[in-house]
C-alpha cells in the first residue's frame, strides 16, 4: 500500500491512533503497520508527510537545544537639537539593557521567561538565564547570530557573568537566506509562507515607551504584554525550524552526544537512514549523501563510513 491510496477515512485513523498520548511511539507504529500492512519505517515516512508528532517526546534527544528570543530597551542620547547628525558614544547617557528573555527547550510545551527588575536593571536576569544558555549544546533564534547571541554575551561582559561563547549556534534567518530567494525574510513573513503561527502583532514603540517610561502601572500592564510578545516568538521560531531543518544542515551531532556512530542521523539521532545519492567532490572523493527516514533531514557522510556500515 503507497501513501497516496489512503483514503480520507483511512488517514482520520491514521491521526487517531498515532496523536494517542496514551501509547508510546513504538506500539503506536506497530499497531498501524499492522493495520495498513506496512512496515514501521513506512508508518514513519507517512506521519512525517502529514506531519504528526513534530512535538512529541521522538523529538526530545540527548542534545539540549535552546531556542530563545531576547527584547532590549532604547539607548538613551542627549544632544542639542533635531535633524539629521552623527551620535556618539559620548552622547548616550542611557546603554540599552534587555528587558525580557523568553525560552523552550526543542519538544518541551513550556516556554519560561525571565525580566529585568523594578529597577530596570537585568543583571539578576542575565544570571539566571545563563545557567540555561551555557549549558545549551546548540542556540537557535531568528537573526540571533547577529543581534541575540552577541546581546547575551555582551550582558554577561558588563555585569562580569561566565557565557559560553563556544556554544553552537543556528541562525534561522541566516540560514533561510542561504538556501531560499523568498520576497522578505522578516520573521512575520516566513511564518505566514510556511503556516505556521503566526507571529503576534503589538502596538508598536508604543510597548516600549510604556514599559520603559510609562507609570508603575503602564509599566506592569505593558510589560505583561512584552512577555506575551517575547514568548509568542519562541513558539513561532521552533515551528519554523521544525518545518525548515531537513534542509538546513545540522551543527551539532546528535547521534553521536547519544553514544552512536557517525553514520546515525546527526540532527535527530536515528538510524533508520538511508542512501539519497552518491556524488563526489571537485577533485574525485565520493560523497554519499544520507537521509533520516525519521526527520527527513538530509546529510553527508564519507565513503569510508557509508562503506563500513553497508558490506
């Protein structure tokens, strides 16, 4: 039977018992091979084309994969009057600060979040939040590269706290930008193009002031309204990186940090892979390009350990 040849009906049973929490995946998947009279890896191959369980525990691996989102307040300037004119350094009396930091590990349904104090100072948060960051195997953010990472690591400078600068990091943004000519790139636009949810609309520089300027009471109610902001990015930027991996490449091995061999898939650690292609190097050296029945996520390994593992 091909996936194709599911009916309605048939695809309705297929999300019933395989959404059933109840069951672990294992005895989900041999009750359905059973009754489509498949084999499990095929079970696999068609929960991954109607997208069922990319939130299950299957997800949860050795690896600790932090995705997390960080909102800063406005540099505060003096200068002598309006128009256009270069500011320095010397003219700010105000550095920016981070006002709410919001994060999930990959799989978890809880998203936490840490803000700085009543006095607007975010050394206590920096603290906490650092715990988690540096004990992260791989950071995944949108535009983090450039903006996140750097603004944690520059927090943690200022106030003297530890931050593991080693710690691998995946830009969705940047990696969208290197495999996809899409019309924007704004996290608002790439989830809409991928359906997933949306990110959530606020009101503006508007949130800011009030958070930053406003009465102890517009402080209370717009920052509430910050974090409900902060976290909404988390959850929208975990979807877009589950739907957008199989093509983005990997930068940790997580099948190796689970005791594998290389030859297991490096981004979710199964070993239901197989051959995708052979091809080779501008000099001759064959490569073999390997895919997860799993997570679908494609990857390379060298002849010698696709040759080791296939005699």
């Amino acid at each position: 039977m091909k996936f194709k040849d599911l009916t309605d009906a048939d695809q309705a049973i297929f999300i019933k018992i395989y959404n059933n929490s109840e069951r672990s995946q294992d005895s989900k998947q041999k009750s359905l091979a059973s009754l489509f009279d498949v084999n499990q890896r095929t079970i696999r191959k068609w929960a991954n084309r109607m997208e069922l369980g990319l939130m299950e525990e299957n997800i949860v691996n050795p690896a600790k994969i932090l995705i997390y989102d960080i909102e800063t307040s406005r540099a505060t300037f003096k200068r002598f009057w309006t128009g256009k004119q270069y500011i320095g350094h010397y003219d700010m009396i105000e550095e920016p600060k981070i006002i709410s930091i919001a994060w999930k590990w990959l799989g978890s349904d809880e998203v936490e979040f840490l803000t700085w104090d009543k006095e607007h100072d975010d050394k206590k948060m920096i603290v906490k939040f650092l715990e988690v960051y540096n004990d992260a195997d791989l950071v995944i953010g949108q535009n983090n590269d450039r903006f996140d990472n750097r603004w944690v690591n520059a927090v943690g400078l200022r106030h003297d706290v530890h931050v593991n600068v080693y710690v691998k990091s995946f830009d969705i943004q940047k990696q969208a930008k290197r495999l996809f000519r899409l019309p924007s790139y704004s996290m608002a636009y790439v989830a809409k193009f991928l359906g997933v949810t949306l990110k959530q609309s606020h009101e503006g520089i508007l949130m800011w002031k009030m958070v930053e300027d406003g009465t102890l009471s517009q402080q209370q109610e717009y920052l509430g309204k910050m974090i409900e902001y902060n976290i909404g990015d988390v959850i929208t930027t975990e979807e877009m990186y589950l739907k957008m991996r199989k093509y983005m490449g990997h930068k940790i091995h997580v099948g190796v940090l689970d005791g594998k061999s290389k030859y297991s898939c490096p981004n979710c650690g199964s070993e239901n892979i197989d051959l995708y292609k052979t091809t080779t190097t501008g000099v001759g050296t064959i490569q073999r390009v390997m895919i997860c029945d799993d997570c679908r996520v494609q990857f390379k390994v060298s002849n010698t350990e696709y040759l080791k593992n296939n005699q």
